[in-house]
C-alpha cells in the first residue's frame, strides 16, 4: 500500500466520502449528469450549441451534394473518428497525472458497460490535479476540431468534423459527471485515488482537524 494512502487511512483527519466500484460507473454519471448544476448546464449548452451549428451546417449542404456523400461522411465522423479519438483522450488524460506525480498510471476498459478509464494506481490527488484530468481531453481535443472546422475548405469533411465533434463531447459525458461530483462537494477538500487491482475509486474529505 502506498505511504501517503497509509497516511490518509489512519488519520482521523481524513473522512471517507464516497468508494466508487468501477461496475457502478454508468449509475454514477447518469446520477450526477442528471443534476442541474452550473458544470452540467455549462456542458448541455456547448451540446445543444454544436447541435444547433451541425443542423445550420447540414442544411446548407442540402441540394450540393449527394445523399450518400453526405451519409457516408457522417458515418465517418459518428464512428470512425471518435474511435481514433479515444487513443489521445486517454492519454491527455494521463498528462496532468504525471505533471502531478503519478507514475503507477493505468489505462483500462470495461466492456460490459463501454468505457475506457485512466487511474492514477493508489497515489492520492487534491481537486486541482483530478478536474486538470478530468477536463484536458475535452478542452484540448475540442479546440483542435473546432480549429479544424474553420479552416479545412471542404464542407464534406467540415460536416465529418461536426459530427466528431458532438460524439467526442457526450463521450466526455463521465469526465462531467466526476467534474460535478466535485462541484456539489466544492466547500470539501476532497483528495482521491484508486486501487486498479480492487477496482475502486475512493473519495476522502481532508477535514484539516
């Protein structure tokens, strides 16, 4: 076990908040997704916006270009750009956990309930590092496509970047239901880490006591 996980553990400074099985992860984003706070609003907005934007845009393609051309680029960008997504979201992810730290980084998957996961092995971390996690992938892969969106000059491939564009947001979904989380608890010191071997995420309140 780790020295400062020790230390946390047997203190009585530190009070245990919330364990999180990585079984119960999708119950736990649709809890907190679901709550009416300004994170979540602040993500629904640059949803519905990018929704509004994709629609203007699909409909200035209309009577350019062909049904199957425009099927087929969508298709691009609903499927198969998010999946070549998911390589660098998961290592932006582990960015601002090295910066702070962390060497014991794990990146996994669970199939059952589709998600990739990036976990910083029993090494604790304060607020700042853990939402610079959860938010780096959204901000930095967002700028890259929205660059991309004004200046590539073929609207074909503009459209595939729009549709990337919403897909990559709601698959940062889980990133905005932790950054939440954090946010109902925001007068909390929380600290966190996870044990990747038990499967767990553990959520403690440093009390200052």
């Amino acid at each position: 076990m780790n020295k400062k996980v020790n230390n946390i553990l047997n203190s009585d400074r530190y009070k245990h908040l919330l364990t999180l099985e990585y079984d119960d992860i999708v119950p736990f984003v649709i809890k907190y997704i679901k709550k009416h706070t300004f994170p979540v609003i602040a993500a629904w907005s640059f949803l519905l916006g990018i929704i509004t934007w994709m629609i203007t845009f699909r409909f200035s393609l209309a009577g350019n270009y062909n049904f199957f051309s425009v099927a087929l680029y969508g298709f691009a960008g609903f499927v198969v750009i998010p999946l070549f997504l998911v390589i660098p979201h998961e290592f932006l992810h582990i960015v601002p956990y090295f910066l702070g730290g962390a060497r014991n980084i794990r990146i996994g998957a669970d199939w059952k309930q589709y998600y990739f996961y990036v976990t910083s092995h029993l090494y604790p971390v304060k607020r700042f590092t853990f939402i610079s996690v959860a938010l780096t992938p959204f901000i930095v892969i967002s700028f890259v496509i929205i660059y991309l969106i004004f200046t590539i000059n073929d609207p074909l491939w503009t459209w595939s970047l729009f549709c990337a564009l919403f897909m990559h947001t709601t698959m940062c979904a889980g990133d905005f239901a932790l950054i939440n989380y954090y946010w109902l608890n925001r007068n909390r010191k929380i600290i966190t880490w996870d044990d990747a071997d038990r499967r767990e995420a553990y959520f403690y309140e440093d009390t200052g006591e």
